[in-house]
C-alpha cells in the first residue's frame, strides 16, 4: 500500500471538515478549528496543498485577490480519509470530482457552511439556546441519529438542526430542514422539491 506524507492532527481535522462541508475558505476553516492564529492555520493550509491533500480556487486578479480561497479536498486527502474509515464509502466517492463543480454548487457549500458557524456562536453565547446540525455527509453515515433523512425518497435537504431553548419556565426544541434553491433552479424543480416536503411531512 503507496504511503501517504505524514500530517498533523489539526491538518486530519481540517480534512474531516472539507469532507463534511465539501467547500470552505481559510476565514472558515479557522473559525471551526476555533484557532486565532492566521498564519498558523495558513501554514497548514499551504502544507496540505503542497501534499496534495487539498486544492484551492484562488485568482489572482487584481479584484478577486482579496477573497480568501477556497479549499477543497484533492485526491490524496480522499485516500486519506478513506484509510481512516470513518466516511461512508458511497458519500467519499462525491469527493473524487470536486474539482468540477460549479460556482452555485459551491457558493451553498460556503453559505451552508456560515450558517454552520452562526450556530456554533449562538449556543455559546451563555443565552440558553443551543443548536445542533448534521450536514449532509453526516446523515449519509448509517450510524447518525439522523440517517433516516438519507433514506427517504422524497427529500435530501442541504442541512437539518434542531434548535433547543432551555428556561427556567420551559425547555423548547424545534427541528428544522433546510433547502436552498439557486436562482437558476427551473420552476418545475422547486414544485417538486416542495412536494417531496409535503409527503414528507
């Protein structure tokens, strides 16, 4: 079996978190590792794209240049995390052909991954509300609380969580489904994907 470089702990973590986010920028992927050190994480980044773990879309015009870029997992990284065998094989596979997906399929992942990130903040801000998620990669694993979304036949949604408000008087939680449709998606499709909801339901 070909060996792989070696990488650090975090660097296994920032994999994990391009498997189950699919597509995220530097300003993100610090943010989950919950790590103040720009150039620490930047070096990290840099490490695993000069590996071949990763990818980047970067330009370099002049405008664009100012935008963090956005990192995805390469083929090595899906070797990589396929030897750990913690991914469902069948949701790894997805990752083979990142590297041609187009802008509005990444532009979910990076706004996905926002709200991701809004929720971690809002449950630790001591307000008494906590909000967990599970992506679609998460409800892809048989184990997951939540797999059953991934077996249904009338939705697949972009994100679940479940919000939770625990007071003195009461304690509340409310799941949600959430689905984003491009402004491109044809009108018949969103009918659909609306339909789904509702048989589901």
């Amino acid at each position: 079996m070909k060996t792989l470089p070696h990488i650090t702990n975090k660097q296994q973590e920032i994999l994990k978190l391009l498997y189950r986010h699919r597509f995220l920028n530097r300003i993100q992927i610090q943010a989950f590792l919950q790590h103040k050190d720009k150039g620490l994480s930047s070096k990290w980044l840099k490490d695993l794209k000069e590996k071949q773990y990763i990818e980047w879309i970067y330009s370099t015009d002049f405008v664009e240049k100012t935008k963090p870029a956005i990192y995805y997992l390469s083929l090595k990284g899906v070797r990589f995390l396929r030897r750990l065998d913690e991914c469902p094989p069948e949701e790894l596979r997805k990752r083979y052909t990142e590297s041609s997906r187009k802008q509005p399929f990444i532009g979910r992942c990076l706004l996905l991954a926002d709200c991701c990130l809004n929720m971690d903040a809002r449950s630790a801000d001591g307000s008494g509300v906590a909000y967990f998620y599970a992506t679609e990669a998460d409800y892809a694993d048989p184990d997951n609380d939540y797999y059953f979304l991934n077996e249904s036949e009338f939705i697949r949604p972009n994100l679940y969580y479940l919000k939770e408000k625990d007071t003195d008087d009461d304690f509340v939680a409310t799941s949600y489904l959430i689905e984003i449709f491009d402004a491109t998606t044809p009108r018949y499709m969103v009918k659909k994907k609306l339909k789904g909801y509702a048989n589901f339901l």
